[in-house]
C-alpha cells in the first residue's frame, strides 16, 4: 500500500486526474535545468567559492576582500536565492515519489519534507550573511568578519539535513517492495554514500585549518562536490521515474478507448 492513497485506482476518470498531476510534476521537472545554470553560473562568480576564503584571515582582509569585490558578491547571492527557489519544486517532486512507494506508514515522506525545507532556509540564510557583509562595505571590518563568519559556518553546517534526507530517501527506497519499485536499489546505494561524504562537514566548527575547516578538501570541496554529484543523478532518475509514470497512465487512459473501439 503507498502513501499517495487510492486516487490514481481507478477507471479512465482516475487516470486522467493522474495524467494531468504527472504533467504538472513534469513542468515541475524542468526547472532542474535552470537550477543548474544560476547554481554554476553564481559559483563562478562568487570570487570566495572560486578559491575559498581561509577562516584564519585577519578582519582587515575580510573586509578588503569584499570591498574589492562587491558588484559579483551582491551578483552572486542575488543568483543562489533563485538556485534555492528552483531547488525546492525539484525536492518537493522526491517527496512525491516517495509517496508513490509501497509504504505502511506515511512517515518517510513527512521526515523527508522536513529535511527538504530546512536545507534550503539555512542556505538562504547564509546567503543573505555574504551579502549583508558587502551591502555596507565602509562598516567595522570586525562586523564584517562576524557575517562572513556566519555564513561561512551556515553554509558548510547545514549538512544533517542533507545527511537526512539522503537516508531516509536510501531507506524509502529499502522498504518499497512493490513488484516494479519506484527507484532502482542503487538510488538507495548511492545516497548512503553521498550522506557518508557529507559527513565531514558536520564538524566544520571544530578547526580552522585543515580539511574539516570550511575552506578544506572535505568540509568545502568533497562536500560541494557530492552536492552537486546528487542533484545530477537524482535529476537524471527522477526524470525516469516521473516519464515512466506518466507513460503508464497514458496506457491506462487509453486501454478502455481501445476495447471501445474493438
């Protein structure tokens, strides 16, 4: 039995209620694409992701670094807000899913909506930090450091809840034993292991140099990287999945046209 209830079992009435919230998923689909642009785009214009800030630098210099570079600092945070709105239809359609699945308890996808909103509000609010550090650049450059270090810490910090929500998708996917499941057992394979390489992160607060510091091979670049690895790969199957479902409904809808016919 799966979360989603009864509404898509049916006659052709059904499946064309289906039919039209699939299309609507897959409208939804499709801002992947630009989510992965603004991202790019913003991580290339950030000039502190393109070769990270150390957290050792003195005040002075954070606050040169962003009076030096405030037109794409402000550029920047402006494109990773609209990364996150575009992110959000894309995690809502996981959740979707799996409610799709052959579950005894809807509580898979209520833990996953709750990781899935608490993410990106961190990394809003990290983003609104960088920018408020170059909104007034002629402030305390102490001031400065402190939301620099906010957002920093805010940004590398926020990973139990990707950590979350890889795991309960990794378990979703475990307990969905429908016949033809909803995502392939390697989804599940793969996010324990981008949860294992988020981990790291976690402790980002406990040094300032080194690979567990925000500017680290581990904190920033393992993390950003399997990041970036998942929203690919989870693109890529979600689409499978929404395409496949879709098809199925057509089929549905057009079966009893077909004995009409004969």
């Amino acid at each position: 039995m799966s979360d989603a209830g009864e509404s898509d079992v049916g006659g052709p009435g059904s499946a064309r209620r289906a039919l039209r919230r699939i299309d609507g998923e897959v409208i939804l689909l499709w801002t992947l694409p630009a989510a992965a642009i603004i991202w790019g785009s913003a991580f290339l214009l950030f000039p502190g992701f393109r070769s990270p800030m150390s957290p050792t630098m003195p005040a002075d210099q954070v606050a040169a670094f962003y009076r030096d570079n405030l037109a794409a600092i402000r550029s920047s945070m402006i494109l990773f807000n609209w990364f996150g709105v575009c992110l959000v239809p894309i995690l809502i359609l996981i959740v979707m899913q799996i409610r799709r699945m052959a579950h005894r308890t809807p509580i898979f996808s209520y833990a996953m909506l709750g990781c899935v909103a608490s993410g990106p509000a961190l990394f809003l609010i990290a983003n609104v930090c960088w920018l408020l550090a170059a909104f007034r650049p002629e402030r305390n450059p102490e001031l400065t450091q402190l939301l620099n270090d906010f957002a920093w810490i805010t940004f590398t910090i926020l990973v139990p809840y990707l950590i979350g929500q890889s795991v309960i998708l990794a378990l979703a996917i475990y307990f969905d034993d429908q016949p033809r499941p909803i995502f392939n057992r390697w989804v599940a394979h793969f996010n324990l292991l981008v949860a294992l390489a988020l981990v790291p992160a976690a402790f980002v607060g406990v040094a300032l140099t080194g690979p567990l510091a925000w500017d680290g091979v581990l904190s920033f670049w393992l993390k950003n990287i399997a990041i970036a690895v998942w929203i690919v790969v989870m693109g890529v199957v979600l689409g499978r999945a929404v395409y496949r479902e879709r098809a199925e409904q057509r089929q549905r809808l057009e079966g009893p046209e077909e004995l009409v016919d004969a």
